[in-house]
C-alpha cells in the first residue's frame, strides 16, 4: 500500500486561482464549457467550481477540472452569468 501524497493546501490553492482566474472550465473530457465561481476549502482558501454547481468528484487535483478560454456554453451558468439576458424565467403570477 502506498502513502497518500502530500499537497500543501495554500500552494495547490494558489495554483489553482493562478490556473482559473480569468478563465472558464471543463469537467473532465466533457465539451460543455462553464463559468467560474470559487468555493470555500480549507481556512478561507477557495478552489474553482462550476458557477451552476455542477458535481463531480474530487479537488481538481487529478485534472478533472480544466481551465479554458473558450466561451461558456453551460445553459445554466450563462444564465447565472448573465450571458443570456433576453432568457429570463416566465413569472408564475402577473402581479401588480
């Protein structure tokens, strides 16, 4: 059996705001493209996530997130972005 590798929490962070700031992701060999938001980790550090929160499994420290600088195609995270401002939801009640 082997040792589970050491990861310094603030340097693999750092690294990961260095790899994603600025830029969208993938999750794995998926084609669809999201927006970034930052999740809380471990004391205030934060780690990229999907902005639609999309699960997957893991840190991001195996690759299985991937950052990019194509244009975000996620319905929901251009939504949640902005992106899509003519696609507003259909209001349930016509109030007053």
């Amino acid at each position: 059996m082997f040792p589970a590798p050491q990861t310094d929490p603030v340097s693999f962070a750092g690294t990961q705001h260095e790899l994603f700031t600025g830029m969208n992701l993938r999750i794995g060999r998926s084609d669809t493209v999201h927006g970034v938001a930052w999740r809380p980790w471990i004391n205030e550090l934060t780690l990229p996530t999907p902005s639609c929160h999309q699960g997957w499994s893991g840190l991001g420290a195996a690759g299985e997130l991937v950052a990019t600088d194509a244009s975000v195609t996620c319905r929901k995270c251009r939504r949640i972005l902005g992106l899509d401002p003519g696609r507003q939801q259909i209001p349930l009640f016509d109030l007053p």
